[in-house]
C-alpha cells in the first residue's frame, strides 16, 4: 500500500507535507474538542466563552492551510514570470485542480449526503444543499450544512479561480517593489478582516492575506538556495508555533500573518526545525491531509455513540485525551484507507485519460482467434 503522494513533476517538498501535518493535526483536535464539549450536556468547568476561545484557537489550523495553498499555487506562476521558465497554461492549470480535487470532494459529500439522508424525514431537502456544496456556492446562502468544514474549501476555490491574476506580481522584477505590493496586499485583507468584525470570515477578501502569505513565501524561498540554514531560525520556531496557537483573539488580526510567515520559514531555514519537517511519517501523515480533512467529520460524529460512555463529566481533560485516541486511531484507518482507494489515484494527472482508455478497451468486442493450426 503506497502512501506517499504523486506530485506532477516529481519536485516533492517534504517540509510542506509536514506544515499541511500541524495544520490537519490542529483541526482533528479541535474538531474532537467540540465533540465532547457539545454531546456531553456541556457539564465540564468550562465557560461557554472559554469553550468558544480554545474553538477558535485551534481552529487556526484552517489558515495555515490557506497559506500552504497559496504557496503550492504560486510555483507555476513564479517560475514562468520571475525565473523564466515555461508559460503557465491556464487551461490546464484549472483541469488539474479539477481531476486532482473534485471527485473526493463529490465523493465525500454524496457520503455525508447519504447518511444524513437515512437519518432524515425528508431526503429530499438534502438535494439543494448537496448542489449548492458541489457548486461551491454554499456559503452564500443559509442552507443545511452537508459538511460544515467544507466552507474553507470554497474559499481555497475562489483564490483558485484567481490565482492566475495574482500570479502576475511575480512579473514586477523589483523584488522591493513586488513584496511591498503583496505586503500591502496582506495588510488590506488583514485589515478588511478587521473592521467587518468575523462577516468576512468565510469570504475571499477577509481570507485573501493567508494565500498571499504564501505567495510571499515562494517569492522569499525562491531567492534562497537550497542549503541555506541558520540555526537562529531554530529560537524562531517554537516561538512562533506557540504563539500562533496562544495569541489571544484580540490581537490576531494583523499579527497572525507575519506568524505564519515565520513559522514556516524556520521549518525550511533553522537546521533542527528543517530536519524535523522533513521526517517521513510527518511528511506522509500531513500528505494525506484532504482525504482526513474531508471524512472526519463524519467519523467523530459516528464513531462518539460509542465512545462517548467513556466520557467522564469531572474530567475535560481526561475525557479528551481518551476520546482522541479512540477516535483518532477510527479517524487514521478510515481516512488513510479513503486516500488510498479515492485521492491518491486522483493524483496522477493522466488518471482520466487512463481510466477511458481501459473503459474502451473493456467495452470493445475481444477479436476471435485463428482457428487454423500450423502443421
């Protein structure tokens, strides 16, 4: 069972494998977190404004995210306008994103959509929110929630779709002048997201500072060689890791950009920190992070009716600690398994063109053998 990923050139950076690792890690916690807190009666010592704080702290794993795709998404673009390379095809820009992502994505939502279609009256009522998840358009409109964690990757396709604009900044050859206009670009956002007081937060213009962050990012590695390390980005590290995730809310709006841009410098310039970003297990857990990103959700919720009797209503943290190892081990075995039969296949760029050809070849009539005998 191979579990790396198959990337379409073959240049695979395992540093950026294990960010999408603390990103994915982040979410599942948080995500079991709720669980617990919400299907217990809520009878912890714990505020529901505290609840409500840990939530959103640990719901930062979804910008971090939003930055390593901003980074991804950049490479084409950055090597055809600031490193001369080959002209990036917007047409099959946009193919392989759509034979790369959307038959998980359809997949996992025609699953959701099922089981809640057992457990519902009215099946029917599911028909317009499952088009308006497929269509990417749920987030305008208050309909039932199919997938709620799928409201991120509505916002990573509408950057998708404009990716190729914003590719343009890497033709500005003034290195000063391009970062300096994707730094005003991050702050605009930063501060659009601000003064909205959370209405942007499920839109492009609010999110738009965490892609950019990656942009700036490739812009800063690809100026860097391959070997530079200092381990000052070492002290820089952890810092900034606990930072990101203790950082009250008050003080996050602008500040949290420049965080994630240090944290994942050090994972490719502190020595230790790139050593440790680059350990297999990592790398291929946090490479698997779409397939636990788009189940899991629907594995907590069926797997706690049966683990939710080891929840003990004096202990939070105890409860926590056992509901993460039960269903975080369900969350492993069924998620790797989906990314295996389901997104791993959908890796390979050509997986469409091999998948009709070996339907025509099946379909067509076998050809009947010479019944002549050579003597």
């Amino acid at each position: 069972m191979k579990l790396s990923r198959i990337t379409t050139q073959g240049n695979w950076i395992p540093e950026i494998d294990s960010l999408r690792f603390v990103a994915i890690v982040s979410t599942l916690l948080t995500h079991i977190f709720g669980k617990v807190y919400l299907e217990s009666g809520k009878t912890f010592a714990l505020s529901l404004a505290g609840f409500n704080d840990l939530m959103y702290r640990g719901g930062r794993g979804v910008p971090l995210f939003f930055a390593i795709s901003g980074f991804i998404l950049a490479q084409p673009f950055l090597r055809q306008h600031l490193l001369h390379g080959h002209a990036v095809s917007v047409r099959a820009f946009f193919r392989r994103r759509l034979t790369r992502l959307e038959p998980p994505y359809i997949l996992s939502l025609l699953i959701y959509a099922f089981v809640l279609a057992i457990r519902r009256p009215h099946p029917a009522s599911l028909a317009l929110p499952l088009l308006a998840h497929v269509l990417y358009l749920h987030n305008f409109f208050h309909l039932l929630q199919i997938n709620f964690v799928t409201w991120s990757l509505e916002v990573e396709v509408q950057f998708y779709l404009l990716a190729p604009v914003f590719g343009y900044l890497y033709a500005v050859s003034s290195s000063i002048a391009r970062r300096s206009l994707l730094a005003s670009l991050i702050l605009a956002s930063a501060g659009f997201q601000f003064i909205s007081h959370g209405v942007a937060s499920r839109n492009l213009p609010g999110q738009l500072q965490f892609f950019l962050i990656g942009f700036l990012l490739a812009d800063l590695r690809a100026t860097s060689t391959e070997s530079t390390t200092n381990r000052a980005w070492d002290l820089v590290s952890p810092m900034a890791w606990i930072t990101i995730f203790v950082l009250p809310v008050r003080y996050i709006s602008f500040s949290f950009p420049l965080l994630i841009l240090l944290a994942y410098l050090a994972a490719f310039s502190g020595p230790v920190s790139r050593r440790i970003f680059r350990t297999q297990w990592i790398a291929l857990g946090g490479g698997m992070c779409y397939s636990f990103y788009l189940m899991h959700m629907l594995i907590i919720s069926a797997v706690f009716k049966l683990t939710r009797r080891f929840v003990l209503p004096s202990s939070l943290p105890f409860s926590f600690l056992v509901q993460t190892i039960l269903l975080g081990a369900c969350i492993v075995i069924v998620c790797t398994a989906y990314f295996v039969l389901v997104e791993r296949p959908c890796m390979d760029p050509n997986w469409p063109r091999k998948l009709a050809a070996t339907f025509f070849n099946r379909s067509r009539p076998a050809k009947k053998k010479s019944s002549e005998v050579v003597v």
